[in-house]
C-alpha cells in the first residue's frame, strides 16, 4: 500500500527548535513503522520561505533573498539529516514547480468565481500571518500565542469565501469521528465552525509583501502564506501532473502541532473541497515542548532545548527516544537537560547495560557463540512468547500518535521484563556450576533473543541503535520487518561485543 506522511513546512526566519526536530523525527518513526509492515511511504518536510516575517529576517540581513533563504533552510535540511530522518521529499516553497501549482490552483478558483476583490480593515497578527477577530485575542487585545498587539490594517485585497462550505466541514468531522486524531482537538475544531466564517484573505499587496507566489490574474499582490503553504502537501505530488495522485492522497497523514489547527483543519480542507479533491485521511496533532517543571521555554529564563547541543551529549538516538516516549496525548510535554539524561540512563540501563552484561558472558564463557535453544523451560519460552506477542500486536494497529507511543512503551517493558528475568535467573552463578551448564545456555539463549526481539521493534524509532542490537547478536545486514517470531536467533551464531550501546556521559 502507499502512504504518504507530511510535516507541516517550518519558518525560516529563526534556527530550527525541538519542536520542529520532535515533530519531523516522529514523520520518521512513523515511515519506519509503515515499512516494517510492509507498506510502501512517501515522506516531505521542508521550509516556509514566504510571508511577511521572513521577509522581514532578509531585510534585517546582509544577504540576498536567495542567499538568506538558502541559508536557512539548509539549517533544517541539515539537522534532519543529522537526526536520521529519512525524508523523500524536502519542500521548499521557492521551488519554481511548487510556485506553479499554486498559481493553476489559484487560476482554478478565481475562473470559477469563488474569489472576490474588495477592501477589508481588520486586526492583523504578524506572528500568524493572518487576521484576527477580538475574540481570537486575550484579555489585553494580545495574540494568545505571539503576545503582541495585532495591527489595524485597511487595504484592498483578494478573499475566497469559506462560510458555504461550513456545513459540509461540520458534516465531515461528525461523519469521520477519527479523522483528527486525538479527539478533543476534533471537538475545539467543532467549536471554531459554531460561528458564521469569514472570508479568508488570499493576498498580499506587494506594497508590503513582496517574498510571495504573485497572483496569476493580478500581479500587484503576492498570494497569502498559508495558501501557498498549504498547497505544499499537493504540489509535492505534482498535483493536477500525476495520474497516480489520488492513489497516493487517499492514503495521507498530517502531522501538526496544535497551534496550527484553524488552518490546517479548516482553511486546507475547504481549499481542497473546493478543487474536488478529498481530504487529508488523517490529521495528527500534538501539543508543544515546554521547559522542565511546565515552564513555557524562553532564552531569558536559560531553558530553551536546542537539538543539535542535546545530540551532541546524548547521541542522535537517545534523543529521538526521549521525544517519542515523553510527549503526552494529554495536552503538552516537558523536556530538559536533567530529563533527557534521565531518559538516556533509563535506556542505558534498561537496554545498553544488559546487552552488554550479556555479551561479555558469552564471550567469557561460550566461546562468543549463540549457545543452544534446547533446554528452554516454558519460564524461558513464556517470556520470549509474550515479548512477540506484545510487539506483534502494536504494529498490526493502525498508525497514529497513540501507537507509536505504545511502542516506546512496549520496549520499555520488554526491557524491563528480560532484565527481570536475567537478574532471578542468576547465570552468572550458573556459569560456575557444570552441572547447570544446560541451564546457563537456556537462560543466556533467552536473555539474547529477547534482545533481539527488542532491537528490532526499536528500528523506528532507534534505527542506529537497532542495527547494532542485532548484529552485536552475529545477525548480518539485520532486516527489519514486523515479524517477532520467537527463538528465532541463530545458534552458534558468532556475536561482538563492540563498544557500549549508551556510554556514560561525562559530567560537565
């Protein structure tokens, strides 16, 4: 089946932050996940390169447009990659071919009619990049999320009108109870249609934007970013180019922060609707990181987590690991220093230390060979059957922010089983005693297949640290499908102990 997963297409105008590492790190987990089950994945990323703000960031640099804008999104492109996230596609919106379907899809509309010229004075958030009703904003006629007064503005522009399309998104969400996943965001979503909609403002005067996609029917005006943005997540398909689109679009997730939703879940599926193309399949949408203690981060306070200094202390795994495994369903998540290097020991221990344990035993007392399955004892056998049983049923469920977190959860829990199991199980005296030397094969051919079973569940989200599970275990060019098939390892097999999977981080 083909699937394709989309990140929303970030800013450029500032370095890229956790949040934009946690969310094209979680695309990644998720292609990974669809192709051990055998799925065909297509996945883009990428950068926002128009709009007023970062128009703004070029004007306050010494560099070209095309140099800053280059710059930048090289910033991005260059820690994803960094981070193992294995993209298919990096959007830039200053792609001539990204351009060009925007103007079709703008044409489109204006011939039809759904487009209007008229003059408009509203509230205008340059944050968000768009106008505000009062009451979008706070108490103190601030925008919730930028804390700034938005500017009164009266020009003439361009607007697409939503309202007629009101009952149908309404219809839609009700009918489709899993289609913005989790479900209260579906319901704050319902809350935003209670009222009539206003027409959405698709342009921009050149006179105070010029960094956009020109309108095809009139060149004096720039198209409004979030239109341009939004098509993104089509014109990486080659849209209205590609007879195998729809094939590709029936199958496709967008994953969001929850700051985005107006647009992403109202504004983009009106659009679509609009062009006779069905929605996304899912939206999934999570909160945001904040500091340790629930403390919004902020450089005056010192708590801002910047990525690419935590991959430089806990390596790019650990990192991917924390975020996967710590970002709550319920609303937002923590993230620090101290918690990360609680997470990275919680792997170190649960994980790195008993495969090493269990390694150095069989090279001190096996001649660095997988011993014998033969003398499993149903202790033995039970827990390998339900470290399988467990992983099986997590990737035969369908994809979403729910089963990757069970997945982290599962690895945990495997890990902590066979550590358990290890530590009453005793080999290590059982390696003194010939008389239990069947028994110290049984126990140690378990604690090495249940690694085994847990390296390959950790792929996705841990890929590096995966392949060197598996072929510390003598396993070569290891393949990394959804199959958990139990005392599977291969006696005699040769392993290597080779360097610690999670060493110990040296205090500063």
């Amino acid at each position: 089946m083909e699937k394709y997963i989309t990140t929303p297409i970030y800013y450029l105008n500032g370095l890229p932050h956790i949040g934009h590492a946690y969310t094209s790190i979680l695309g990644d987990v998720m292609k990974k996940f669809e192709q051990m089950r055998g799925n065909n994945v297509y996945y883009s990323t990428g950068t926002d390169e128009h709009g007023q703000k970062n128009q703004h960031s070029i004007e306050n640099s010494e560099l070209s447009a095309e140099e800053f804008l280059q710059r930048q999104s090289d910033n991005f492109r260059n820690l994803f990659i960094n981070l193992g996230i294995d993209f298919d596609f990096f959007v830039r919106t200053s792609r001539p071919e990204h351009q060009k379907i925007v103007q079709e899809i703008l044409q489109n509309i204006y011939d039809r009619g759904l487009i209007v010229k008229k003059s408009y004075e509203g509230l205008y958030c340059e944050g968000c990049e768009q106008f505000k009703k009062k009451s979008d904003l706070d108490e103190n006629g601030h925008c919730p999320d930028h804390k700034t007064a938005p500017k009164a503005i009266s020009e003439e522009n361009y607007f697409f009108k939503l309202e007629p399309y009101r009952q149908w998104l309404i219809d839609y969400i009700k009918s489709h109870p899993d289609w913005i996943q989790p479900a209260k965001y579906a319901n704050e979503v319902l809350g935003m249609l209670k009222e009539p909609l206003e027409d959405l403002c698709i342009s921009r005067p050149k006179s105070r934007v010029w960094l956009g996609v020109e309108l095809p029917f009139d060149t004096n005006y720039v198209t409004y970013i979030w239109f341009d943005a939004l098509v993104n997540y089509i014109s990486t398909l080659n849209f209205g180019h590609n007879p195998d689109f729809e094939n590709i679009w029936s199958n496709s997730h967008h994953l969001i922060a929850k700051d985005i939703l107006k647009p992403h879940c109202i504004y983009w599926p009106i659009m679509l609707h609009a062009l006779g193309v069905a929605p996304v399949k899912h939206y999934f949408i999570h909160g945001y990181w904040i500091g340790e203690g629930g403390v919004k981060m902020s450089k005056s306070l010192g708590n801002v987590v910047d990525p690419v200094e935590m991959v430089d202390i806990f390596g790019v795994d650990a990192l991917r690991f924390y975020l996967i495994n710590n970002m709550t369903m319920a609303g937002d998540s923590q993230i620090s220093p101290d918690l990360l290097k609680q997470g990275y020991k919680i792997l170190a221990n649960n994980i790195g230390n008993l495969q090493m344990r269990v390694l150095k035993m069989v090279q001190k007392n096996l001649n660095s060979k997988v011993p014998s399955k033969a003398a499993l004892n149903d202790e033995d056998k039970q827990l390998l059957n339900n470290i399988a049983k467990r992983f099986t049923s997590v990737f035969r469920k369908d994809i979403g922010l729910e089963t990757i977190s069970e997945l982290a959860e599962s690895i945990i829990s495997a890990g902590d089983a066979t550590n358990a199991y290890f530590a009453a199980n005793t080999p290590w005296v059982l390696a003194k005693d010939p008389a239990q030397k069947d028994r110290f094969e049984a126990v140690v051919y378990t604690t090495l297949d249940a690694l085994r079973l847990i390296g390959n569940a950790l792929y996705p989200i841990a890929p590096t640290t995966a392949g060197k599970i598996e072929t510390s275990l003598g396993i070569e060019n290891p393949q990394f499908v959804a199959e958990f098939k139990p005392m599977s390892l291969a006696e005699g097999a040769a392993i290597k102990v080779g360097d610690p999977l999670f060493p110990m981080i040296e205090e500063k």
